[in-house]
C-alpha cells in the first residue's frame, strides 16, 4: 500500500479580510509615502513593485515602522473566526503553512484570543537541515503547536511580524527569496525523484511541504506577483509521484479572474469554486472549511 501524501493547508489573509482585518492594499496605504500622488488601487503596477514605489524604496524600514501593528499581538480575535481555525487545526494536516506575518493560527491554538511574543519564542523550532533558526528567509523555520491531534508545524513562508527581516514585500525581497528555493530545490530534487512511494518523506523546509504534500489553499489569491508560489507550483507539476494541489476560489460572481485561473489549471491545480452571495464571505468560509474536513478528514 502506498503511503499517504503530506497533507498540507496553505492559509492566505482571506479569513482574517472577512473578521474585518487589513487587506494587501490596507497594508501599502499605511505604508505610503506618497499618497498625494497616488491612488494604489487606481494604478496598475504590480503589487511587487507597488511595494517599493509607495516606501520610495525603503520597503524594509516601512515593515519595521509597523512590526507591532502586523503582528496584531494583543488583537483579540473574533470567535467565530478562532472557531473556524481551529476547526482547520483540528484536521490531519501534517503542515500548515500561511503568507501571513500575524499569528492568528498561533492565538486560535492556544485556545486564547492572544498571544505574546515570550509565548511566539517559545514555539520557535526548525529542522535538522539548519543549525538555528533563521532570521530572515524561514525556509527552515516554523513555530511548533500543540493540537488535539498532536503537534503541528506552522510555517510563515513570508515571514512573521516579530521578525521585521524576514516578511517579504517588494520585488528585491521576492527575489532573493525565489532564488532561495531555487537553490534548496536543486540540492532536494534527486530527493524528490528518488522517494520510495512506501515510504513518507521527510519535510525540512516548507518548500518541501508544498511540493510532495496534497495542498489545500483558501483564503489565498495566488496573485500574479507571487512569483516563488508560481514557480513551486510549476516545479511540483514536473515531479512524479507528488501530491495534488486544491485551490478555493471564494468570488461573487461573475467576479473572477479568468487568466489566473486558467493557469492554475495548467499546473495541475484543481479549482474548487465557492460563490460568495451577498457579501457573505464568513458563510462562504464555512462552506470551504466544511468541504476541506470532508476531504482531509478521509
């Protein structure tokens, strides 16, 4: 019998942008210096680049500038949003990896509305493939939980907001962090081709995670500007034996985008659609984390 894939969740912000927190362009307002001049969502450059023309190339110092305010730490949460990450918690995801910089899935495990940064230190762990844990790419770095099912991993591919050197934003970070996994990925691809199937592989970063596991990504865009994403996924596509990707398009109608979704397609993706009417994007999340524990739960 062969083993199980790594099953694998992929939180974006989109569960947090339906409890009322901040959004992407909510994040550049904050941070632009030139808001007189600009109407960032009237301008259509990416958002890579949109990053750095808004700080007049100081995306670093703009991140650092709001540390606190990203990390939401103090933030209580919303029940009915700790409710539905929990639920997602509860599942057998082998990993969990987020693109967010707060710590909403660390507080909802803690069963608190809260989290401090002691508490984020203490989680603090990373694998064999590093002697220490990282402070800028987190490639190898993850904050450790404890679940009803034991402990999890959860990775914030991204960065995580009480370390300011490691969110990524901009296109010189995207960059230097694409050229990262292409470096990880040249010395783990004869890994990859050479897994026996009855065999469970070993994850030591989260680029690991994403390429061999089943991949289940909600509440995430898959924007065009996520170029490390993009070009995992097309690598996954190319590995024998790796495990699917499931991708939840949460829209109102006839809202979509049809390019982006054609090209997730192409990788191999499959598109798991959920209409939200209304405005009601919480009642479409609890569809979407519905339809995930039928699947996973299996």
């Amino acid at each position: 019998m062969k083993t199980r894939k790594p099953q694998i969740l992929l939180l974006g912000n989109g569960i947090n942008r339906a409890f009322d927190s901040s959004s992407w362009d909510d994040l550049l307002n904050s941070i632009d210096r030139r808001r007189e001049r600009y109407d960032i969502a009237g301008f259509h450059v990416p958002e890579t680049l949109k990053a750095i023309l808004l700080t007049e190339d100081n995306v670093d110092k703009a991140l650092k500038s709001k540390k606190h305010e990203l990390a939401n730490l103090g933030t209580e949460r919303h029940e009915q949003q700790t409710r539905l990450l929990r639920r997602l918690l509860a599942l057998p995801f082998d990993e969990i990896l987020t693109t967010n910089y707060s710590y909403e899935l660390e507080t909802a495990a803690l069963g608190s509305r809260e989290v401090t940064e002691n508490a984020l230190r203490r989680m603090q762990g990373h694998s064999d493939e590093v002697s220490r844990a990282e402070s800028r790419f987190l490639l190898h770095t993850f904050n450790k939980i404890e679940t009803e099912r034991g402990e999890r991993r959860i990775w914030h591919i991204h960065g995580e907001a009480r370390k300011p050197n490691s969110m990524i934003l901009g296109a010189y970070f995207y960059g230097n962090l694409l050229g990262k996994l292409v470096e990880l990925n040249k010395k783990r691809g004869n890994y990859y081709a050479s897994i026996n199937p009855d065999e469970t592989p070993k994850i030591r970063s989260w680029a690991d995670a994403f390429v061999l596991g089943d991949v289940y990504i909600l509440g995430f865009g898959f924007g065009f500007s996520e170029t490390d994403l993009w070009w995992l996924l097309n690598r996954k596509k190319h590995e024998p034996g790796v495990g699917k990707v499931y991708f939840y398009e949460l829209k109102p109608l006839p809202e979509t985008n049809r390019a982006k979704l054609d090209l997730l397609k192409l990788m191999d993706v499959k598109i798991i659609y959920n209409t939200v009417e209304n405005s009601c994007w919480r009642e479409a999340y609890e569809r979407a984390v519905a339809d995930i524990e039928k699947r996973v739960g299996k």
